[in-house]
C-alpha cells in the first residue's frame, strides 16, 4: 500500500484547487503522486482527495480510556514471525516421519475442475452456485504474468485499475463495484484490512501459487463485509517444490532472481522461497493529451520476499503452515502531466503467518481449523511538501489476528453443510488516526449444498446464513448484520446444460479512514447494504467446446460512503449514494488438437450508475461510475507446439472509461496484447526452462488510470534451473 498527501494550501502538480491535505491516488488523477494511503473507493473524485492508511474488525473488546502510543515493526519481529512457523513445520514434518509413512497425497487435495470459494464446500465448478472461474498452476505457468493481478485482469467481470507497470499500485474491480468490494484471501486468511479495505494485487507474486478462484456475486453470506462484489481466493503450495534458481532479466531495468528449495515424503512436505526483484520503470511515453514524449522517472522499485511453509500428514489429518515476509522500497511520483515529476518515497514491510488443520473426523465430517497473522508497517515521505516545516512523514503500524473453526458435514452423497464460527481482531496505529482503533469482530455462518433428484433431471439448493458483529474501541461503535443468500441449479440436461441463479443480501463496514481519520473522519457513518441478484446458463461438454456460461447480475447498493466537501477545509465521508450495477457476463473454454490447443474467451458488458442526487442540480446522477467500462473482455490462447515448447498469448481490452463523476472526460478504448514462449530441456543432470515474454506487443500507448502512463513494448527473459 502507498500513502500519500496533498499539497495544502495552493495548486497539485494537476492545477487542481486542493483544499486540505489528504491520501489517495485514485482520488486526483494529476497530483504528483501514485501511492495511496487512504480510501480509493470505486467513484474515484478528480479533485476530492481522501484520508490516511490501515487495517479490519471487532466485537467484544475493553475500550481504553487513553490513546495507546504507536508501536513500531521493526525487521526483528519480522524475521521471527517468519522463522517460528518454519521452524515448526519443520519440527512437525519430522514427527510425522516417525509416526506416518504410508499415505504421500492429501486427502483434501483440488483436482483443477474443483472450486470451495462459491460455496464454502468442495465441489465440481460447473456446479458452483456463484459464477466462478479457476486458474491452476498448470495454466498460470505458461501465461505471461508475474502478479496475481495479471491474472484477475482475464476473468470475466473483472478489471484491474493499474497505476503504471512494475511496482505500481493495482487493485482489482469486480463487477463495477471497486476494490474495497473485492475480498482477497490467502490460504483462506483475509488481507482485506479495517484501514481502508484495499489490497494490492500486484504485490502478490505467482511464485508457488498452485490456485486462483476467483468468484464473483455477493457472498458476504459466507464471508462478511468487503465481499459485495466477490471474491479473490489465492491457495499456495499444495504441490512438491524442487529446488531450483530463477534468473531474470528484462527492459526499463527490470531483473529478478529467485531461489526454491522444497522437502517432500511420505510424511509431509516443506518449502522455502526467496525471491528479490528490481525494476527502473523508465519508460518513455506519449502523453494521451498531447504533446512531446516524456520519460517516467521516479517510480523505481525493490523488492524483497521470503516466503516458507510445510503440511504434515498426520493418520486422518493434514497441518499446514504458511508465512510470509515483504520488504518494498518504492518511489511513488505520482501522476504525470508534465516533464516534472515527484520524488516521494515510500516504504512497506509486512510478516504474515498461517496454519490449518483438517481432519477428517469420519466419512461424512471434516474438522478445519484455521488461524492466521499479519503485521504491517508503512512509512511515505515527500520532500516537496513540508509541514510544520519539515517535509512530510507518514508512519502506519498495523496488526490482524483471525481463527476459524468449520465443520463440513455430510448426511448424503446429496445433502451437506458447512458450520464455521470466525474471530478477528485489526489494530492500527498512526499520528493520522484517532485514538488507535482497535476493531473486533465475531461471526457464525451456515451453508448448504441440498440435491433433490428429480424425474429425468435434479436440483440442487445452496442456502447460506451469516451473522457478524463488530465492534470498534473507538466511541464504543457496534455493527451487527445478518447476511442470507439462496442459490439454485436445474439441471434441464444433466451433465450438459445447466440453470443457475442467485440471490442475496450483502454489507460493507466503514473503514478505519472514513471513520477516525483526524482531519475529516464521520464517526456516524452506517455500513453499506446491498442486495445482488445474478442468473445464468451453464453448458459442460467432452467436444471442442468444453464449457460455455452467460450471466446477468444486478448489484443494489444503498448508504454507499462518498467524499464530499464538509465544514472547513476537508471533506468529509457520507451515506449519501445510492447505486446499481448490472450487466452480462459471458465466458467459454474450447480444447482442439487434443489437448494441445487451448483458448479461453469472456466479455461483460456493465452499467454502473449513481442513482440518486446527493444534492439540488447534482450533475452526477443517472451517471456512469468512474473507471467502469460499459464492455471489455479478454482472451487467453495456450499451445503446446512439441512436448517441451509451450507457448500463450492473452489480449485484453478495455472499453471507454470516463475519468469525472459528471461524465465529461474521459479514456479512450484500448486494447494489450502479451506473448509468452516457453521451453524445456535436460542438461546435465538439470532442468532449463527458458520463459521469453513480450509485453504490449502493439506497443499500444494508454493509461487504465488518467494520468498514469502504462510501459509500452518490453521484453522479459527468465531462465530456471532446477533438479528433475
């Protein structure tokens, strides 16, 4: 995450009038700026900048009557936040080399047609009761893509809002309902925090990703607030890791060298994966409005990235182990309007740990018990703005803390449900926050997979209840929200054609920022609701055409928080919008040549409007939200040319996006097409893969965010030696 402020008083290097100091870089597209540090909501405003940065949720809680004082994350806590859970899955594997040699798979493992994001229940995809889509590490190897973000981009109902290349803020929209309606898990851990809900996908790297599901629709009945519009499930090291060393190197400074060592036996697996990462980003560009090329400067970055993890398989049961450490030194010089440009800074470091257990209590139930951390800091500094006389230096420190208990019970082969009970807690503290909010937050949810045989045919029902409640130290502040959702599936040919639909009742909690920023804060702010209705044909076939679906959704969100200007100098948060989203979504998998040929196609085509009027004559409303494309689409093409050579193209398109809430500028269609050759050989006792991509191939010159150029044509070479 990036935090960022505005120049107060005076001009922004945009020409924009700013009227207070303030954090986003989604809000002033021309500021000299690219971090955000606080709310980057989906309505992004040109010239109304937002808040500071942080973290999650509460329920019950001792409220302090004095302020805590900030704590620092040094690299101290970091380095052992990652080496107890290492050590301990090391410690765990060779207990159960002693006590179990017989079984070497995981009884839980995901074939790649399996989906658990839709449902909370294991189950075929093309049965999944939300539309969902699911990238293996099969598929994620040939594409061109180094972030978890280049692969969001290819689901349908899906774009990214990319703040310029390599190291850049990226966040993901699904649907039109922006970012902090996209939940994002790892291994089941929300990253989502209470600071401002956002989570930058372009910071997660695909590096021992073995899966990415990514379900769209409401589903906050299954998971809380933050998933309105869907949501993003990242599963990691599920398969054997063979050491290995990764070398890249690419333009506008781009290198990358990566080492992975893994341990695999009867008893369990172990993993570790170091992996640095540099880039310039001194690209030079055309400015869309005209004028001379201009070459983007500042915007360089270094990346560092320990992650280690291990499962042990115990008689009946499986223990996973995750952690992770991230070390980010960046320049965020924000948006580009003219040659000059900014000379901030910005600094990220984070630890996160995960563990679960699944244990197979007998043939019909199945014990998952989950905890997970994570601890942040951030640190920006920009020397053209001073205050008080000195320049300015934000610091972020925040803390999360979840677990989770979930049984899944089998009555039938027909008839199952998962029960779970959730608990979280999110700290954050910062000179640019009240009071060190501290939320916590407990849930219980219930979800059903019911099949009803039927003459010919069958139905199946996917009901799901959930309660949260919430509650912040801060005044003392309590949520609680009850959350249905009923879904169904007829199939009128069985194993064929099948029809879905839909529907449910949804939340979003006011963040950290909106509530208890210093300088604009609305602590009477409600939660967002929604209601969501989506319905669908699904087709499933052996031919060319392997799977076809087309779906229509509507999303109905009410209270929906905005900035607008309040007394004084600073704007303010608001319930004061009401919006609707609906589309159609469309997506097809077709197989030719056997398996040698592959080709995935999907396009949406979105509306996405403020109903209401806020005010008077507001000139906003009926109008379409920033950054929402009324249609785009994206096609992925993958070739196994001989056994060894693999190649794949993906091309994604954008359509018009306007950049003013009043609709009265905006970006041009575009459209991005990547290449990706790989090939393998033995050589002395080794395996050499040779990765060669190139990226914007037409050498296209656009902006996803006004003002915010994006690289034109580069190429990237990766070579990888590992033991066979």
């Amino acid at each position: 995450m990036r935090n960022v402020h505005r120049r107060t008083p005076g001009r922004s290097a945009c020409g924009f009038r700013i009227r207070r100091r303030a954090a986003s870089q989604e809000t002033c597209h021309g500021i000299s700026t690219q971090a955000f540090a606080g709310e980057v909501p989906d309505d992004v405003r040109a010239i109304a900048p937002l808040p500071p940065v942080v973290s999650t949720r509460g329920f019950f809680v001792c409220v302090r009557t004095t302020p805590r004082r900030p704590r620092h994350c040094d690299m101290k806590t970091l380095r052992l936040f990652y080496i107890i859970p290492l050590l301990t899955a090391y410690a765990l594997s060779a207990y159960g080399q002693k006590w179990h040699v017989t079984d070497d798979t995981l009884f839980f493992a995901l074939r790649d047609h399996v989906t658990v994001t839709a449902s909370r229940l294991p189950m075929v995809l093309g049965q999944a009761p939300a539309a969902t889509d699911v990238f293996t590490a099969r598929d994620i190897e040939r594409l061109p893509a180094r972030s978890v973000s280049d692969v969001v981009a290819l689901a349908p109902g899906a774009t990214v809002r990319d703040y310029g290349g390599t190291g850049a803020l990226q966040l993901a929209s699904l649907r039109g309902l922006g970012a902090e309606y996209t939940l994002v898990l790892l291994n089941g851990m929300r990253l989502n925090g209470a600071q401002n809900a956002l989570v930058d996908l372009g910071r997660l790297s695909l590096r021992q990703v073995d899966r990415i599901e990514i379900a769209r629709g409401g589903l906050a009945s299954l998971y809380g607030s933050n998933a309105l519009g869907g949501v993003v499930n990242i599963v990691t090291a599920r398969r054997p890791v063979q050491p290995a060393l990764q070398l890249g190197y690419g333009a506008f400074g781009w290198k990358q060298a990566a080492f992975s060592a893994g341990e695999q036996g009867r008893a369990g697996r172990l993993f570790a994966d170091l992996r640095y990462e540099e880039a310039d980003n001194d690209f030079p560009f055309l400015p869309s409005r005209g004028g001379e090329d201009i070459t983007r400067r500042g915007a360089d970055i270094i990346r560092r990235n320990l992650s280690a993890g291990g499962t042990l398989f115990l008689p009946d049961a499986t223990v996973s182990l995750y952690a992770d450490l991230l070390s980010a030194r960046t320049g965020t010089p924000g948006a580009v309007l003219s040659a000059s440009q900014g000379r901030a800074r910005q600094n990220d470091d984070a630890a996160l740990f995960s563990a679960q257990l699944d244990w197979r209590l007998d043939a019909r139930r199945i014990l998952r018990v989950g905890t997970g951390g994570r601890i942040g800091r951030q640190e920006y500094r920009d020397p053209s703005i001073l205050i008080g006389g000195g320049e300015l230096h934000s610091v972020y420190n925040s803390r999360q803390l979840t677990a989770s208990v979930v049984l899944e019970q089998s009555f039938t082969p027909e008839q199952r449900i998962s029960l779970g009970l959730e608990i979280a807690s999110d700290q954050l503290d910062s000179p640019e926050i009240r009071n060190s909010p501290l939320r916590r937050q407990a849930a219980a949810f219930a979800a059903g997979d019911i099949r009803i045989p039927l003459a010919g045919t069958d139905i199946r029902f996917f009901p799901s209840l959930r309660y949260d409640g919430i509650f912040d130290n801060v005044d003392e502040r309590e949520i609680q929200a009850v959350t249905p959702s009923l879904g169904v599936r007829l199939a009128m040919l069985p194993g064929t054609l099948a029809l879905r639909g839909r529907w449910s009742r949804g939340f979003s909690a006011p963040t950290f920022n909106q509530l208890y920023w210093r300088e604009g804060g609305n602590p009477a702010l409600r939660p967002e609701y929604s209601t969501a209705f989506e319905g669908g044909l699904v087709y499933t076939g052996s031919g060319i055409l392997t799977s076809a679906e087309i779906t229509a959704f509507r999303h109905d969100i009410t209270d929906k928080i905005v900035w607008a200007p309040g007394q004084g100098i600073y704007w303010t948060p608001r319930n004061v919008q009401h919006v609707i989203s609906d589309g159609v979504e469309a997506a097809a998998t077709l197989r030719m040549f056997g398996e040698h040929v592959g080709l995935r196609l999907s396009g949406q085509w979105m509306s996405a409007r403020k109903m209401n009027a806020s005010f008077p004559g507001d000139a906003t409303q009926g109008k379409q939200l920033i950054y929402v494309p009324e249609w785009s689409g994206a096609a992925t093409l993958s070739a196994t040319v001989i056994e060894p050579l693999t190649a794949s193209a993906t091309v994604r398109v954008l359509g018009p996006r306007w950049y003013t809430e009043s609709n009265d500028a905006s970006l041009p269609a575009h459209a991005v097409i990547d290449l990706a050759v790989t090939g393998r050989i033995e050589l002395l006792g080794t395996v050499q893969q040779l990765k060669a991509e190139i990226l914007n191939l037409l050498d296209a010159s656009y902006e996803v965010i006004a003002f915010y150029p994006m690289p034109g044509r580069h190429m990237r070479l990766t070579l990888t030696t590992s033991l066979p």
